[in-house]
C-alpha cells in the first residue's frame, strides 16, 4: 500500500513537459517507420480521399504533409471558436507550415518561418501544437545557414516557439540547435548575436530540469560574444543570464572554468550595468574547487572586488562582492594577506558603517578574520617581554601612539557621519542645506565623542 502511494506521488510531481516530450518522441518514431515502409511500396490510405490522390502521384513528401495537415485540422479546428481569430489562426498556420516544409524557394521559407513567429507569440496554444508538426527540425536547419535573413528568420521563430514550453525547448536540443551554433561570432551582425542570445537564455532554464544539456557547446559561443567589443549591453544580458544558469548546476562549474569564463566575467564585473548579474554567476563558482582556485590565480582578484565594495549605489553588489571575498579568504592566509596589502580594510570599515545590513554583517565577519590573524600573529609573548611591554604602558611614546590612534578613529568616523549625511540629503532632495548639515555635523560630533 505505501508503495503504491510513494508512485503515485512521485509521478504525480513529475514535470508534464517531460511526458508530452515522451509522447512526441513515440509519434516522430512511428511516422519515421511509415516513411521507411512507404519507400519499400505506395502508402495506400482508405481514411482519407486526398491521401489516396496523393499516394496515387506516388510523391511520398507529399503523402506525408498531407498527413501533417490532417493532424493539424483535427487538433486545431475543433473548439477554436474562443481562441483570437479562430480560424484565420489556424488557416495561417496551415499555410505557413506547409509553405516551410514543402516551399520551392528558400525565400518561400522565410516567409513562412516569419509567419510562424508572429502566430506563435500571440498564442501559447499553437506554440506547443506547431512542435507536433515537425516544423523545429527544419528550423534548426535553416538557423545554421550562412545566409543572414533566412538564419535570422529561423532564429527569430525559434525564439518564440520555445517561450514558455519546455517541450519545445527540449525537441530544438535533440535536433541539434546547440551544435548548430556559428563558430565565428565576430561575422554576426549586432541583431542576430542578440537573437542566438535570447534563444540560449531560453533553452539554458533546461540546465536545472533532468534533460541533458551540453554547456561545452554553449560557453564558447557566450564567451566569444561577450569579449567582442561590438556587443551591446542587451545581448550581453542575456548572455551572462544564460551563464549563470549554467554555474547553478555544479556539474557545469569544469566546463565553465575551463574555457575561461572566470576571467571573463571577472572583466565584465567593473561594469555597472552588468555587474549583479556577473557576481551571482560568480559566487555560484566560487563554492567550487575548480572555480575558486581559478579566483585565487586570477590577476583581478581581490582588487576588482574590492573597488566594487566603495559603490555605495549597488547595494546588491556590494552584497555579492563580500559574499564572494568571504569565500576566498576562508581558511586561506594567503588570500587574506593579498586583500589587506589591497587596503580591504579600510574599505570593509567603511562598508560596515554604512552599508546594507547583509553588507554589513559580511564585512564585520571579514573583519574578525583580519583581526584574529593579528592577534595569532602576535602570539603569546615571554615574561620579560610582557614586563616590558606593561613597563612601557605609560612610556611618553606609548602615550603619542594611543593619541594618533584616538584621533585617526575620531577622523574615520566623522568621514562615516558626513558620507552618511551626505546620502541622506541626496535622497531628500535638499541639496541645497548639504553645507549647513555638514557644518552641524562637524561642530557636534567631537561633543558626542569620548575622546
């Protein structure tokens, strides 16, 4: 009994996508079966008048788009009287298909690729039917052309027949749309780099469900896309979007590292507009042996992190950058040597007065590491050391030291209280009194003081 109720449940939580997936590999297998049967002898067909015409002619591509159009006719026309446009819709979509698979120029093509494209962002329905008539494959093929209007046409139907269907999304890996990649991306043009973009975003949310997707295929035609110097901030969007949908599977953190996607972003990270999304795919790396030793060699770290700490208008990234500096320095004295040589912590001082909570608690953890390994550093001292230490205490020396230390600390929190006041008068919209604010500041800080 609880067997049955354990498959019951696993199967009712299965992803629907996967058994429609299953169902439309059982019917291409079936009509790849009557394809090969029909070329041994004429496929001859009793439930429709225009098969036997068809068969009669003896053109088996003929029989078999018939076939398709029958399917079509069945699934689309009954019940559509609610759907928009009803049967202008599905006439349309009986065009366009046929125009794709069995037009005589490659221009009749486009046309019926750009036709398909428009039907299927205006209906999820269709998009989902239009798989089951065998229109993807041939897509694939066209989106691998060298021509740039029939690429950009496959691509751009691609595009919208995958949003929101992960079948469809599914059937374009298995017909090899990923192999099918342009290996010179520096020969796309602006719109067709952000077209193949957008299409490996889509297809990339296949990375956390069980089909297989191959990020050796994806990461080099990304990466050649983001070190172009042509490429705008859109296409370069949806390209880090793709990538860090790749680093959330740890399986693709090998891949990733070793076609040079941590230096990559790490360029990319001094980017405003682009960094958050640079640093969510990055501190998904860093967790990993691979990735973090790749962060440790590279060149840009831990200054490139740290500059991005002092931006006071990325919070989120501020956030991030800690996250990720915490994993390099845990456990790790060489890497916390190389952050305090870059001046961390004056940086993390700062972060820990006046940065977003999460930030904050970041930075004061960062902090007491720094101090720790001080004070390990120090170590414990002998007797006669100690004596002369405690002997020293009240040394004109030692009391110059205490001074400069009391009135560097008084310096950094005055700088604290105007950064921060600062802010809030930006936000209010008052510049005007910002000179007024920082006067009073200045003339009572030093009473608020114990020192």
């Amino acid at each position: 009994m609880a067997n049955s109720t354990t498959t019951s449940s696993s199967s009712s939580t299965s992803p629907i996508w996967l058994y429609s997936y299953v169902k439309l590999q059982f019917f291409n297998r079936i009509r790849r079966f009557l394809r090969s049967k029909a070329g041994r002898k004429r496929y001859v067909s009793s439930s429709s008048d225009r098969l036997e015409a068809l068969s009669s002619v003896g053109d088996q591509a003929l029989v078999e788009t018939a076939a398709v159009l029958e399917v079509m006719e069945t699934q689309l026309g009954a019940g559509d009287g609610s759907r928009r446009g009803g049967g202008d819709d599905v006439a349309g979509l009986q065009r366009a298909v046929k125009r794709l698979h069995f037009g005589r120029s490659w221009e009749e093509k486009e046309m019926a690729a750009l036709e398909i494209q428009s039907l299927a962002k205006h209906d999820v329905k269709l998009r989902k039917l239009v798989a089951e008539l065998g229109v993807i494959p041939v897509l694939v093929t066209m989106a691998a052309s060298d021509v740039v209007s029939r690429r950009r046409a496959a691509v751009a139907a691609l595009v919208q027949l995958a949003n929101g269907t992960y079948t469809n999304k599914a059937l374009m890996v298995e017909a090899g749309i990923l192999s099918n990649l342009p290996k010179n991306t520096n020969l796309l043009d602006e719109p067709t780099k952000l077209e193949f973009a957008e299409l490996l975003l889509t297809l990339s949310s296949l990375a956390n469900t069980p089909f297989p997707l191959a990020s050796s295929e994806i990461v080099p035609f990304l990466i050649g896309i983001l070190e172009s110097s042509s490429t705008n901030i859109e296409t370069m969007e949806s390209c880090i979007g793709t990538l860090c949908n790749l680093s959330n599977i740890l399986d693709n953190a090998g891949a990733l590292v070793s076609n040079g996607v941590v230096d990559t972003l790490l360029k990319l990270s001094s980017t405003k507009e682009l960094s958050e999304k640079v640093l969510g795919a990055l501190g998904c790396l860093v967790v990993t042996l691979m990735g973090k030793k790749a962060m440790e060699n590279s060149q840009m770290v831990p200054e490139t992190l740290i500059e991005i700490l002092t931006w006071d208008d990325k919070p989120k990234c501020q956030e991030l950058s800690a996250y990720i500096l915490m994993i390099l320095a845990h456990q790790s004295s060489a890497q916390r040597q190389k952050m305090a040589k870059s001046g961390i912590v004056q940086v993390l001082l700062e972060v820990a007065l006046l940065g977003s909570p999460l930030a904050q608690k970041r930075s004061l953890k960062l902090l007491q590491w720094f101090r720790d390994e001080r004070q390990a550093k120090m170590g414990p001292h002998s007797g006669p050391q100690t004596a002369g230490r405690v002997a020293a205490i009240g040394s004109p020396v030692n009391e110059r030291m205490t001074q400069e230390g009391k009135k560097m600390m008084k310096s950094l929190v005055k700088q604290s209280l105007h950064k921060n006041m600062e802010m809030i008068t930006r936000r209010a919209n008052a510049d005007g009194e910002s000179s007024n604010l920082k006067a009073l500041v200045i003339s009572t800080s030093s009473k608020s003081l114990p020192y």
